[in-house]
C-alpha cells in the first residue's frame, strides 16, 4: 500500500500533467493558425482620416502603413479635392461632416489623423480626444493658449 504522501505526489503530478495538456490544447501560437505575417483584425487599429485631401492623403496612406492597419471611415468637404483617398480605401465610410462621422462610428474608430485647416485642428481633436480616440494632427497644433490648455 501507497503512503498518504506518495500518493498526493501521484494526484499532483496527474493534475499538473492534466493542465498542461489542456492549456497547450487552447493555447496555439498566432503562426499556426493564420500563417508566418499573419496578423489577426482584433491587432489592427481601426483609422478615420480627417481632412483626407492633399497632406492628409498622404497622412492617412502613412496611418495605414500598407494594409498593417484598417481604414473605416474618410472625411472631407471637397471629395473632388479628396478623390485619391476615396479611390484607394473604397470600403471605408466617406462623410462630409466629422461630427456625423462620429455620431455614426464612435464605436467603430480607435484613431484619426487631422489633416483640415489649421483653424479646424484643435476643435476637432477635442472632439476625438473626449471620445477617447489616438489622435494625429498636423501643425500647429492649436492657435493660441487657450486651445492648447482645453486640448
């Protein structure tokens, strides 16, 4: 007959053995399962371009660093202006007014580039930032004191 301690070393060996088979069964390294690069959607963050004519096509194309990252949603007044970014991102939403596009896609958008008139900069980072978005903004920044201090 087995010692009381003897056979608690059996159980334990048993239960931790048991565990790391199931935990190697669930847990499968990411090059297993969608191929060596792969990078699963949940690890991309999801941008909106703002003011995505001129520099902000260029901004935004730099955000979305050759497909690593989505592009779900454009914004611009002038989409003739805008045409190349709305040609190279067709799936993404295109909006007229950055205000809709939040009401419409808070949920959906982790970070904007702001790329509009220096004017329109610091209002609508502030609307990216109270809805806890990453935002990128060209210079400047703000046009006074103020606006910097708000931001």
């Amino acid at each position: 007959m087995k010692k009381k301690n003897e056979q608690n070393k059996g159980r334990r060996a048993f239960i931790r053995n048991s565990s790391l088979a199931a935990a190697g069964f669930f847990i499968v390294p990411r090059h297993v399962l969608g191929g060596k690069g792969f990078i699963a959607p949940s690890d991309k963050l999801n941008l909106a371009g703002i003011g995505v004519g001129g520099k902000g096509a260029s901004d935004i194309g730099n955000a979305w660093n050759n497909g690593s990252e989505n592009v779900v949603a454009l914004c611009d007044i002038d989409w003739n202006y805008a045409k190349g970014p709305a040609a190279k991102f067709p799936d993404a939403k295109k909006y007229n007014d950055y205000r809709k596009m939040f009401d419409e896609m808070k949920d959906s958008i982790d970070a904007v580039t702001i790329s509009t008139p220096d004017h329109m900069h610091a209002p609508i980072a502030m609307a990216a930032i109270q809805l806890g978005k990453h935002v990128y903004v060209q210079k400047p920044l703000t046009h006074d004191i103020y606006e910097a201090r708000k931001l």
